[in-house]
C-alpha cells in the first residue's frame, strides 16, 4: 500500500491514478482523515447495448413515428 499526503497526492495526481490501478493508495490530511483511491472499472461504453430481434421492419417503425408526431401536433 503506498501512502501520500494530500499535497503529494495534489501534485501527482496523474501518477497516483496510475498506481491505484495496480496496487492499494491512501491519501492522508494533516489532520489525520484518510482516504483510499479505488478505480472503478467499466467495461466499454454505457451506450452498449444488447440488440433486440423484432418483426418489425423499417416501414413499420416509420409508420409508428409518423402517427406519434401526428398526435402530438394537433
């Protein structure tokens, strides 16, 4: 586990980021508060979805879009 003061931390950061990645990092206030860095990881994009099969075509799904905005116009 690597400790750092908080200004070591502040002028580093880019360096304490890295290392969290692989091993265990604290960061420790004068006044004696303790903080542990923990990387959060994410697998690919939050826009990656799971397909979903359908019957609907193309005109189908046009038709569906057309009927709402005509809806909403009047």
């Amino acid at each position: 586990m690597k400790v750092y003061t908080y200004s070591q931390a502040r002028q580093n950061l880019s360096q304490v980021l890295n290392r969290a990645k692989t091993e265990d990092v604290v960061i420790r206030r004068r006044c004696g508060e303790v903080f542990a860095i923990v990387p959060q990881h994410r697998s690919g994009s939050p826009f990656d979805v799971v397909g979903v099969k359908t019957k609907a075509t193309t005109s189908d799904i046009l038709s569906a879009v057309r009927e709402v905005r005509s809806r909403q116009t009047r």
